[in-house]
C-alpha cells in the first residue's frame, strides 16, 4: 500500500509551463536593466549566460530521455566517459600550475573515487537494481565530479605551488637524509586539506544557511521534505567521500610523478600557466 503521506506530496506537485519559465527569465531581464542603468556592462553577459542555460539545459533533458530508456546502455557509457573527461579537464584547467600528463591524474582519480562512490550510493545505499540505473546514476555521479573537480584543483593548486615555491627548502631535506616522503609530507597533507575546504564548509552550515539543490528540487516537484532531506544526508556524505578520496589519490600520484626513486624533486617540470 502506497504512503499516503507521500502521495499528498506528490499530488502537490506543480508542473511549468512555457509562460512560468518567460516568467522567470524576466528575473535576469531586471537584472539586465539594472546593468544598463547603472552601466555595469554586464548585460551582454547575462544575455549569453540566459541564453546558454536554457538551451543546454534543455538538450540535457531531451538527451536525458534517451538515456533513460532500459537500452540505452551504450548512451549511457558515453554520457558517463564525457562527464569524466569534461570534468578532469576543467579540473586542471582551474590550477595556475601544471605538469605534463597531469589531466590524465586527474582523470585517473575522478574516474576510480566518482565511480566507487557512486555504486556504492546506488548499489548499496539506496538499493538500485541495476546498479547502473541511469536514472539515479547520471545525476548523483553529476554532483560527485560538480564538487569533485573543485576540489582537486584545490589540491593541485595548493600541492604544485608548496613544491615549486619551497624547492630550496625541500631540497635541502633531501640532501640532509630526509626521504622523499618526509621532504612532501607537509604539502601533500596541506594540499588535501585545502581540497576538503569547500565541502567541509557546505557541511557545517547545510540546513541552517541554505538548503541543498537536491533537496530543495526535490521539495518543489512535491516530495516529503522529511525524505528529501534523507537523500540530501546520502547525497552530502557521498560528496565527502568522494572529494577526500580523490584528492588523496590526486595528491599521491602528483607526489610519486615528481619525486624519482632517488629522492629527487623534479620541480623544473613545474610550469605556471600564463594568465
């Protein structure tokens, strides 16, 4: 027998139309007008993010509708490979200091921490069958590698910038009989540190500053806020994980790339990007 609590919340659901969504657009038209006013020159900008949002975010829904269907599993292992690409890419992008090879680290630890959690969530925690559905799958993986990218160009920034900046120093270490480990040991443990600061931050004020997008997309189609806010606790603690896991990876891997089995640092191949 169905809940009948929550079927009062899913009756509740309102659906938009294309007049509530011109509605809205009129939100960023104030904002355009203000612009001009006050000659901000944001105007343009703001035509060109509208415009964008609309248009990918409806051809996200269209190409959704196609993932979702029960054989579409070759549309979802693309969807799935270009996610973990855009998302490696941006992540070093964001970096001011880059080595060669370093998107491929970067893909490498996304793709095992993403992957790992998010079977986990699906699998296990929320008890998918398949493991694979498309539909928890695409968005909780979304929301792994949205948040997971940020914290891995934290955790490069931060690593890069300690190495290149404090070469002398570690060097020194070096030729003192420190190892490797011991000469990297504090930068890569600021580094991850660094990493976690954005979703240690959501954590500590989710509830009381803001509420989550999950939960509040889920309260607006008509859920019962008591079960969203359940899934926005898995969603958050799968976010933690996922960020700690892969800045952990992120920061070994750069930290085994640039330091040889001579214990040597390979700081000349540091380079900072222009800009």
């Amino acid at each position: 027998m169905p809940d009948p609590v929550a079927t009062e919340f899913v009756s509740r659901a309102v659906v938009l139309s294309g007049w509530d969504l011109a509605l809205a657009a009129g939100l960023v038209l104030i904002a355009g007008i203000v612009s001009l006013l006050l000659r901000l020159g944001l105007e343009t900008r703001l035509l060109v993010a509208a415009t964008r949002t609309v248009v990918q975010l409806f051809l996200l829904g269209l190409i959704l509708r196609f993932v979702f269907e029960p054989s579409s599993h070759w549309l979802l292992a693309i969807i799935v490979a270009v996610m973990l690409l855009a998302a490696s890419h941006a992540a070093v992008q964001r970096s001011q200091r880059r080595f060669p090879g370093l998107t491929l680290l970067a893909l490498v630890c996304l793709a095992v921490s993403a992957m790992f959690t998010t079977v986990v969530v699906t699998g296990l925690v929320i008890g998918v069958t398949p493991w694979y559905e498309p539909r928890y799958m695409i968005p909780l993986l979304g929301m792994i590698l949205g948040n997971g990218l940020t914290g891995v160009s934290l955790c490069v920034d931060s690593l890069l910038a300690s190495l290149h900046d404090a070469q002398g120093h570690i060097e020194m270490d070096l030729a003192m009989g420190a190892s490797r480990w011991e000469a990297a040991r504090d930068p890569l443990r600021d580094a991850v540190r660094r990493g976690m600061i954005p979703i240690l931050n959501s954590m500590s004020v989710v509830g009381i500053v803001a509420i989550p997008g999950m939960m509040t997309g889920q309260i607006l189609a008509g859920a019962d806020p008591a079960q969203a806010a359940k899934y926005q606790i898995v969603v958050m603690f799968m976010i933690a994980a996922a960020t700690s896991l892969c800045c952990i990876l992120m920061a070994l891997l750069i930290y085994r790339r640039l330091f040889n089995s001579r214990h040597q640092l390979r700081a000349d191949s540091i380079r900072k990007t222009a800009g």
